[in-house]
C-alpha cells in the first residue's frame, strides 16, 4: 500500500513537472515567434543612412542625432504638388495618428523642392496637417544632399524631371514611404497610395517597437 502511494505521488509530480515545463516552454516560443524580424534592405547588412543635416518647419537645425534610437517614417513630397503628395499625406497623417505622442517613433518629410519650399511654406503645410514637430517634421535644406539621402541612405529616386519639364509644371518624385529602425537600417517600403500598404507599415511599425523592446 505504502509503495502504492509513493507510486501515484510520483507519477502525479511528473506530471505535474511535465505540464509547467510545457507551459514555460509554450510561452517561451510565443514570445519569440511573436516578432517576425523585417529584411534589413540594402547592398548588405551593413547599410545604414548617411549622416544629415537639414531644416525642420520650425527653422530648427534636425541632423541624424535627433532622430538617434527613433523609428523613422521617410517621404519625399513638396507643398505645391497637386497631384500624389496630398493623397500621400493624407494617408500619413492616418500613420501620425495612430503613434501620436509615441516617443519612439518620428515622421520625416523631405521636399523635393528646396528652392520653393522655405521654412515658413513648410509650416504653413504642417499646420494643415495638424503635425507636431516633434515628431513629424518636414525637412528643407541644400538640394543635392535631400537628393543624395534619397538615392544613396533611403534607396529610393528622388530626380528632377528627365522628360525636360519645368519644375513649376511638374516634378519627378517617389510615391513611397521608407521605414528605418532604430538602428538607422531600411526596413521597408511602402505605397503611399495603397491603402493595403498603409495598414501594412502601421503593423511593421509595431513590429520595430517590439523589436527594439526586445532588445
């Protein structure tokens, strides 16, 4: 009787045992399946942005040090565009809204059109889209190096027209958004006109925030 009962006491301690550890182990891989990494894009791994150094819509000196452990949004736009930067920027603002005040996350607007595009036009625009420049800035400053960050740290195209026409008819820029992390590598591009893709860099987003939390 007595062996009878320190069989059952073990068995019920075993498999009590077995049950926690598969619950601890349950729980381990959920924690770790949880966050599915994005590419890390460029020539190699080692692609991270350039250092800059622009003007925000405060007349405020941004360099890459503001933005240092940040999770970046990046656009190229510029205020007199009729044609693919309102639609861009309304659906930004959707990107805006949902991280509003989050201290991980910054928004970068690029012009295209430095000339045009002064201090004070870009903070007349950033008022219409209600942005806190703390967190969405939109960004002038010396032409080749906007364009050189496009080209060279972002890896998009930002040109001016090659078909030859006058920049006050129509300027050539790139419809999508870059996501970069916090360590400054590309992550992602998005269509700043698809609504799938919207959803998309809000998701890939969270993702990043739980990627840098996990660190």
């Amino acid at each position: 009787m007595k062996n009878n009962k320190i069989t059952i006491f073990l068995v019920t301690f075993f498999i009590l045992l077995g049950i926690a550890f598969l619950s601890y182990y349950y729980k381990v891989n959920s924690a770790q399946n949880k966050i599915s990494p994005l590419p890390i894009i460029g020539n190699d791994q080692n692609h991270h942005i350039s250092p800059f150094s622009f003007t925000n819509q405060d007349g405020k000196t941004i360099t890459n040090e503001d933005i240092k452990n940040k999770i970046v949004i990046v656009e190229y736009f510029f205020t007199t565009c009729k044609g693919i930067c309102p639609k861009m920027n309304e659906n930004l603002h959707k990107v805006y809204e949902k991280f509003k005040g989050h201290k991980d996350v910054m928004i970068l607007s690029h012009t295209v059109d430095p000339v045009k595009d002064t201090v004070g036009a870009l903070k007349a625009y950033a008022l219409r889209h209600e942005a806190n420049s703390s967190q969405w800035m939109f960004l002038t400053g010396d032409k080749k190096q906007l364009y050189d960050m496009a080209r060279y740290s972002y890896l998009i195209s930002a040109e001016d027209d090659t078909a030859g026409i006058s920049i006050d008819q129509d300027f050539i820029h790139d419809k999508h958004y870059i996501l970069v992390d916090h360590y400054g590598r590309v992550r992602g591009f998005y269509d700043g006109l698809n609504e799938n893709d919207i959803a998309k860099i809000i998701d890939d987003i969270r993702t990043l925030i739980e990627e840098k939390n996990a660190k």
